[in-house]
C-alpha cells in the first residue's frame, strides 16, 4: 500500500514516514499530516516496503554462496576479549596464590570463601575462550534456517523452518548500569504464526547484523519491510 499526500496527492517516500508517530511529510508540497487511516490493515501500522541502501561486508564477516545454500561466518574476538584473557590472568593467579596460602595454613573457611571468587575466574575464563575460538555461523540450506556457535559450546543454537520466516530485522539494545551505558544488537525475525524470535543477540557491531539481515533476506527472496523500532539502514 503507497502512502499520498493529503494536500497533492504526491506519493510519499518510505524515509517521509514517521511510523511511531503515523506522521508524513511531503516532499513536493512540504505538507506534514497524520497518515493512520492510509496505514490500517498494513500490519497494525508497522510495516511498509521499503528501498534501502545495500550494506557493505563489513569486517569480521565471512560469506559462502552456492546455488542452493548460503553461509555467513562472523568471528567473536574483538579488543574486549584481549582485556579479559589479561584479567583473568590477573584474577585466577590471585586465586591459586590464595588458595595455596590457605592449604598451607590449614585455613579452610578461607578456601571455601575463595572458592566462590574461584568458580567465577574459571567462568570468565571459560568465555574468554570462547571469545578467542568462536564464530558465528548462520546457515541456509535444505529449506532451513540454522544458527550455531563453536567450537566452545555456548547457549544460543537455534533452527528454524525458512518457510516460516516472514521478516527479519535489526533491534538496538540499550542497557544501563552504574557503570554507564551500553548498546548491542539482535537479529530478529517475525514468523508466519505470530512469534518474534531473536536469532543472534548482543553484537557489538551493528554493521554486521544489518548485513546479515540483509543477506539472508536476499536469499530466501523475502521482501525487505520495515519494522518499528528496527535500526535502520
């Protein structure tokens, strides 16, 4: 469905659309209107086609095309996991230093207490790991859509059948903390029975989803609608 203009009767381009606020703006006669009645029936008002630039691939990412399969492969390490393999370093040598100290001392409420602190280190050491030897990869073949992690095992493989994938699209997380504030990227897809299901969550780059939202649109030959409160591109 094409938006006009109230007062020219101009088609109005998807960028002069305020979809939050079911606003238009003209971009012949300059007039600023509410399109809402235009917008009902459009999925409640939340999706319009739209042409959007095309997104370079960015670093970090690596893309294998075939006929009929397509994978994208996107490497975790990044400066981040330099400075946790340094503090971990750092943390677990303070543990078996303690943890020596207290066997010699015989002072076994200090080892429990430093088992705690201990469990952690191994923790982040663990996903510090992962950091250096991860990717992930996203798949498309046979009809299906994977997502998997490795070769550490980590929570967040999913599968999903491409017949039901209607959109998929960028969301920015924004949390905060006493420490400040901090910004990542989900890929998320919208499926044809109603779920919203997040496939790939906290990037830091949000290059690199929007890449990948993009190319495996493309390839499942999914017409690209925008979405509210999706990242733009």
């Amino acid at each position: 469905m094409q938006v006009v203009c109230e007062n020219c009767n101009a088609a109005i381009a998807a960028e002069d659309l305020d979809l939050g606020r079911n606003l238009a703006k003209c971009a012949d006669c300059g007039n600023v209107f509410n399109c809402a009645d235009q917008l009902e029936g459009v999925a409640g008002s939340s999706e319009l086609s739209v042409e959007r630039e095309e997104v370079p691939m960015p670093k970090g990412i690596r893309v294998f095309r075939r006929d009929n399969a397509l994978r994208i492969v996107r490497r975790w390490l990044g400066p981040k996991f330099f400075f946790l393999a340094f503090f971990c370093l750092v943390w677990n040598g303070i543990m078996v230093a303690l943890f020596t100290f207290a066997i010699i001392k015989g002072l076994w409420s200090l080892a429990l207490f430093g088992s705690i602190h201990a469990l952690a280190g191994l923790g982040i050491a663990y996903a510090t790991l992962a950091g250096f030897l991860n990717s992930t990869t996203v798949t498309v073949m046979d009809s299906l859509l994977q997502i998997s992690h490795g070769p550490i095992r980590v929570p967040g493989n999913r599968e999903f059948k491409a017949e039901l994938l209607q959109q998929l699209y960028t969301k920015r997380h924004v949390s905060h903390s006493k420490n400040g504030t901090s910004i990542s990227y989900e890929l998320r897809a919208q499926l044809s029975d109603g779920r919203d299901e997040k496939l790939i969550g906290r990037l830091e780059k949000q290059e690199q989803v929007l890449f990948m939202e993009q190319e495996v649109e493309k390839f499942l030959g999914i017409e690209d609608r925008a979405i509210r409160d999706e990242v733009e591109r």
